[in-house]
C-alpha cells in the first residue's frame, strides 16, 4: 500500500492517494477495487470512481425525501439514529446522507441515481444504468480481461466494467455446441440467484458477464462460450480406445480414469457403458516420468486386483479405477492425479519415445582397480579402508571417520567417502519435477548467498544435485527418501511443498517454512538429517507421543552448524 496525500475536491480533509494491489474495500459501494483515497480524519476509504459522491454534498430535492435537505456525511450513521438505510433497509456504510430533521440515513447505492441522473446511459444489453468512464490503466475489462487504455462503460450498481470496443461481442448465441437445444442469452449482472453460478462446463466463477439458458437453468463462463469452447467430442487419446462425447450439464459421478468424484460436464463413452472421465482426465499422458520412481510408469485401467498403496501420498489406490503403473516393478503404482501433479511430472508425454540407457556412473574404473573421478582433475584414486579421522570428504564435508571407506588421490589431499564417490550422475528425486545432475562447485547465487533450493540453508562446499531451471540442492535434501522415519515421530514422513500464502511452522525448531516441508508435522529439511546421537548435542528431544522440543533461534543456528560440519 501506497500514500501520496492530496486535496480531494468537495471534502474538507487532505486525503491519501492509496494503490492496494490486494483491493480496497470502499465505504461507499462495499466493492474492491486497487486505487482509491482513504481519509485519516473520518477514517474512511473511497475508490476513484466513486468520488463523484463529494459532487453534491448536499441533495434538497430528492424524490424519496421532499422538503428536507440530504447532507453527506463521512463518518457513519450518527449514534441516535437508525443506521439502516431508510429505503433499502441495508445497513449504511461511513459514506451516506443523512436528514437531520427526520433523523433518517440514505446509503449511496440510493441516492446515486439522483446524483448522477444526467450522465446516465441505457444500454439494451444491460439492466441498470451506465456512465461512460475511462479505464485507465487500472481497471480491467470484465469481458475481455485486459487492463488496456480507452472509453468504456462502467455500472455503479454491480461493479460491470467493458470497453467500448467489446460491447460489439454482446451478443446472443443462437445455437451452442454444447447446448444446441436452445439460444444462450447475455447476462451482464451475474447468474440468477435460481441457477448454480459457477460455469456448467468447468466450474469456474461466471462473474459478472455469462451465457445463460433460462430455460435449462444453464450457465456458461465467457472462456467456455466463446473463448475457448471445449470439443463435444475426443478422439483419439492415450487414456481410452473409443471416441469419448462431452456431457454438458450438472451431474455427480466418478471419474475412472482416477477414482475421484465429479459434479458437471464429464467426457463419456457411449461403446463402454457410459464410463465417464473428468475433462482433464480425458487428456491424461499414457507414458510419463515422475520424480519418485526410477523407471517410466504407465497409465492402465483398471489397475487390477491387490492391495496397492500411492508411491507419491502413500494413501490407498482403489484398484477397480485407473493409475499409473510401473512394469519393471510389479507392486509400484501411483494415483492418477499424483503421477501428473506439476511438482511430481516434467510434463513431457513418453508414449513411443524410446527409452535411452543413460551413463550414471560418477568414475570409470581403471585395471589396477583404480578410478578416475568427474570431480576431480587427477587419476588413479585408490580406495583405502583404513579412513583418516582429520579429513574431510570433498562432496559431502563431513568428516571422514576411523572406520569409514573411502578414495583417496595419491597426488594431491582430495578425499571421498565410498559412498559419496558413488553418488550417481543423474537421478530422480521429489525435490523437483526435473532430473537431477550430480556438480561440484557449481551453485547458484541468490542475493549474494548460495542456498540450497529446499532447505534454505547456505551450501558447504561439494557437491550438489542441479536441475536444468537451475534449481540446486544439497546432498542432505536430495538424499532423503520418502516415506521418512524420523525418531521424533512414529508415523511416516512425506514430502510437501507449500503453496503460496500456506506457512507451516517446524516442530523441531519453531520456525516458519513458507516452501518445503518434511511431513503434516512438519520438519525442516534441516533437521530431518539429524541422528539421535546428534540430537543430544544440540537440544532436539525425541519423545514418543509428544511434538519434539521447539528450538530457540539461538540453537537452531547452533544446529545447523553442527548439522553441516559434524557426524
């Protein structure tokens, strides 16, 4: 929120210019809107378009009231009055006029009318009165959604916005393919209030502007009527073999392409019994890759008898609809929708893509059983069994330890743990949608820091897993697997990404996550990596039954420093 402060013509007060990016509410239409005034002295907030009320500040000629002068006021219903409007019988907002006389209060949606009776114009295709404005750059078009400079017309009434070249498109639609029995009118002032006001096709909020059958009771959504109108008909597509036909109307039914239920406009098959699939489902990829399996998996309806459990939300898989399948690995399925979530699906459609066989292998080994590995310049490291409790390992930066394995260049200190060294090239893992590549030193800087994508914590030095967009993760984050077993909790761990506005706060550290999180108890990546043995050291109790201890900030920086530097 913005404030310039400023005179506003017909009120006494400076006011403050306010641009709310989340919408003002004004307290003379009750609407949202982004620019507007606000005044700190009546504590009251107007939109731009709505001024015209300060024009007048005082009406002796309204037809409702004769005799008596209407005053505005800024600052409510006075305290002995009735704050009701005395012709709408709604409640006044701060902005109304009053009659000191008869005591009595009028809102401006009444008196408005009257105020602007001249300027008014009567469109056939709208039912209220409209006043011609410009749209600036802030106001947008509700029937063609764009925010672009001109005239057009505006309803003080219902809040409709239009430029004046769309009103060209009002028009009525005679024959609709998908309601072909009867003409679809134009509604400009929302869904009647006998009818479902969201969209019959998609389900999306109709607004203002709407294709309507009186008849059928029948909404359409501008995009679905004119826009963009979905096919009545599917041929062709990977999830069914027959000719699938849109039902256009409201119905309950489960989808078998992914077992969920469904309220409107299913696509269905005539040769099969009438099986139905959501409009979406309908387009489901056959062969996909996903980011908590290894191998391709497969759509297949149905998914046949046995008891299968989600490899992404690890809840039950009703067999008797469809999922996708793993055939390599016999007893591997995931949901339908989980398999094409954005998170755990690059998007790319595999079906009749050959499958390439890629090198994964971090090192060739050489015949004195030796190997020559991607990270380092020199050859011939050796593996030594013995370890080296000073060192640490160059990829993960621990250190090595007494009793660990590990490789060792004979020109140079350059360490590896066993396991580290045969990290492979590449993987799939949940963090990201995109296949992971295997670096070294290579780390993506954001505001002067290098972080890790799903921790947020600063990286060490050593190796990382990349995607393609750029996104990188250290080894802790990119080798947990889910589900997780951590001590602190008795059930099952699962990876979750939080959307925008959604904050889950840690029970290991009290802190707020606003982007990954390990588990509906929610852990940070942080401190999912901790042992128990650690956890003595820096605070973290695991009691059965109970949320583990929250940390002070103090120790969770304590915490992570030993989380990256200690065994």
């Amino acid at each position: 929120m913005t404030y310039e402060l400023e005179e506003l013509e017909g009120h006494e007060h400076l006011v403050s210019r306010v641009k709310h990016h989340d919408g003002l509410e004004c307290d003379a239409c009750d609407r949202l809107n982004v620019d507007g005034y606000s005044c700190s002295e009546c504590k009251f907030n107007i939109h731009v378009a709505c001024t015209f009320v300060f024009d007048k500040q005082e009406i002796v000629d309204h037809p409702s009231h004769d005799g008596h002068s209407l005053k505005l006021l800024t600052t409510g219903a006075p305290d002995h009055t009735d704050p009701k409007c005395h012709l709408c019988g709604n409640n006044t907002k701060r902005l109304l006029f009053h009659c000191s006389v008869c005591q009595l209060n009028l809102d401006i949606f009444c008196i408005a009318d009257h105020l602007l009776g001249p300027e008014y114009l009567n469109m056939p295709w709208h039912p209220h009165p409209l006043l011609c404005f410009d749209f600036g750059s802030r106001n947008w078009c509700d029937f063609c959604n764009e925010n672009y400079e001109g005239q057009g017309y505006l309803c003080y009434r219902c809040g409709l916005r239009i430029h004046e070249k769309c009103v060209v498109e009002l028009q009525e639609i005679t024959q609709h393919p998908s309601h072909v029995r009867h003409p679809l009118k134009l509604l400009t002032s929302g869904a009647p209030n006998y009818t479902n006001p969201r969209c019959h096709i998609c389900g999306e909020d109709t607004g203002n502007l709407l294709y309507h059958c009186d008849i059928c009771k029948f909404n359409l959504d501008l995009q679905c009527a004119i826009k963009s109108s979905p096919p009545v008909a599917l041929s062709n597509m990977k999830v069914h073999e027959h000719t699938l036909t849109l039902m256009p109307k409201l119905i309950s039914f489960v989808c078998d392409a992914c077992g969920t239920k469904g309220d409107r406009s299913p696509y269905i098959c005539v040769q099969c019994d009438f099986m139905t699939f959501h409009q979406k489902c309908a387009r489901l990829p056959r062969v996909i890759h996903v980011n908590h399996h290894d191998h391709r998996v497969s759509f297949k309806y149905p998914l046949g008898p046995g008891d299968w459990r989600c490899g992404v939300c690890w809840d039950e898989i009703d067999w008797s609809y469809g999922a996708y399948s793993c055939s390599l690995c016999s007893r591997y399925a995931i949901h339908s929708l989980c398999a094409t979530r954005d998170d755990v699906w690059d998007g790319e459609e595999l079906d009749g893509v050959p499958e390439e066989i890629e090198d994964i292998e971090p090192f060739k080994r050489n015949d004195d059983n030796t190997i020559d590995h991607f990270s380092h310049r020199h050859n011939h490291m050796s593996l030594d069994k013995g370890g080296e409790e000073s060192s640490f390992c160059k990829a993960c930066a621990h250190p090595i330890g007494s009793s660990s394995s590990l490789y060792k260049c004979s020109e140079c200190s350059f360490i590896l743990h066993e396991t580290c060294a045969n990290l492979p090239m590449k993987k799939r893992h949940f963090l990201s949608p995109q296949p992971l590549t295997l670096s070294y030193h290579r780390l993506q800087r954001r505001w002067g820091v290098e972080i890790c994508e799903a921790c947020q914590q600063i990286f060490c030095k050593g190796f990382i897993y990349s995607s393609y967009l750029e996104e990188n993760f250290d080894l802790p984050c990119s080798s947990i697997t889910v589900p997780f077993i951590h001590g602190s909790h008795d059930h099952h761990l699962l990876y979750l990404k939080l959307e925008n506005g959604n904050v889950k706060t840690c029970q290991g550290c009290g802190i707020d996550e606003k982007r990954v999180a390990i588990g509906t108890m929610i852990i940070h990546s942080l401190f999912v990596m901790v042992t128990k043995k650690q956890a003595a050291n820096i605070g973290v109790i695991f009691v059965k039954e109970r949320p583990i201890q929250k940390l002070g900030s103090t120790l969770v920086t304590i915490a992570g420093s030993l989380y990256m530097f200690c065994v």
